[in-house]
C-alpha cells in the first residue's frame, strides 16, 4: 500500500503544536502516538518539575485526525489528553476536586481563547494506603483528567498552551508572575 499523503491541515496543526512554548517548568517531548485510532496522530508527553528536579505531574496530548470526520468529535480532528499529578491527602478527598479539576481544563481553553466543540472527559480522585509487606510511604493521593474535544481550526498553539496551563494547575504551580509559600501548594 503506497504511502498516504499528509494533509495539510494535520501538517499545520502538528507546526502549531512544536511551535507554541509552555512555560519553563514544563518539559514537552514528541512521542509515538496510537496508529489505530486516526489515520493520522501526533503525541506530546509532559513532565512539570520543580526547580529542584521533583516531577510533580505528568501529561500526554494526542492529536489524532481523520479526514473523513467523526460524528462524535463533531469534526476532523480531535485533541485527546491523560494528566495526572500527586497531591495532598486531604486536597483528595475533597468531593469538589473532581468539578475543580474539570474547570482547570476548561477555564485554560477559554483564558488561551482555545476554540473547541465537542469536549468530555473525566476526573478521578485516588487515595492508596499501604499495608502488610507493601507497607511503606504514608497515604498518596493523585488527581487524573482524561478529556479530549475538538479543536475548530488547525493553529493549535492557543491549545498547547491551555494545556499546559492545565499541566501547571495539576502540578499545584502558581499562575506565572505569582510566588507561592514556602510548603504551600497552591492548587
């Protein structure tokens, strides 16, 4: 089978997406992307740091299109995310993180004037303890969001951007230009 012709509308989303520059906390590089979901894919993974090398949340963006559209992403391309970060016990069981955590993805495509349709996903709130011969560290918690929607163009930088500004507030970083408390996260 002859090989496809990249499209130029995936060709200028994928140059939107290498061009936009997240802040310096996070650490973006390209990776293999599920082949079996579009005809054409692209991936980003993430990791946002402290400046003392600790990795404080992680994140993978998926761009996948197909030229044919998809009734469901109410398009040709679609925008697929998993983020995910640690965070305080008690910040986990809080039963509002879940809608928190939700506005921070949707509150970052509005502030980024990311365009999209067609969004969903889920946030999940975890909390492990340890016992027995797996006893160890005290009770982690973690928040992950999984979402994908639909951006309305190809210049996808806006929606780099917001997503990494979803990254910074998972990780619990300050907005850019505030400094937080010494112990203190801000999420």
């Amino acid at each position: 089978m002859a090989p496809t012709a990249v499209p130029d509308v995936f060709a200028n989303a994928v140059a939107s997406l290498r061009a936009a520059t997240p802040r310096a906390e996070i650490v973006l590089e390209e990776v293999g992307a599920p082949q079996r979901l579009a005809p054409f894919t692209f991936a980003l993974s993430a990791s946002v740091t402290k400046p003392d090398d600790d990795e404080m949340a992680t994140g993978r963006l998926i761009l996948l299109h197909d030229p044919a559209g998809h009734e469901a992403w109410e398009g040709t391309m679609r925008l697929v995310t998993y983020v995910t970060a640690e965070v305080d016990v008690d910040m986990a069981a809080d039963p509002l993180l879940p809608t928190v955590g939700w506005t921070w993805l949707t509150d970052a495509l509005d502030a980024q004037d990311a365009h999209y349709r067609a969004i969903g996903g889920t946030v999940t709130q975890t909390m492990s303890t340890r016992f027995g011969d797996l006893a160890g560290p005290p009770t982690a918690a973690d928040i992950e969001i999984r979402a994908s929607w639909t951006p309305t163009d190809d210049d996808l930088g806006a929606h780099l951007l917001a997503w990494s500004t979803l990254l910074a507030s998972t990780a619990g970083l300050p907005p850019p230009g505030v400094t937080a408390l010494p112990g203190r996260r801000t999420a």
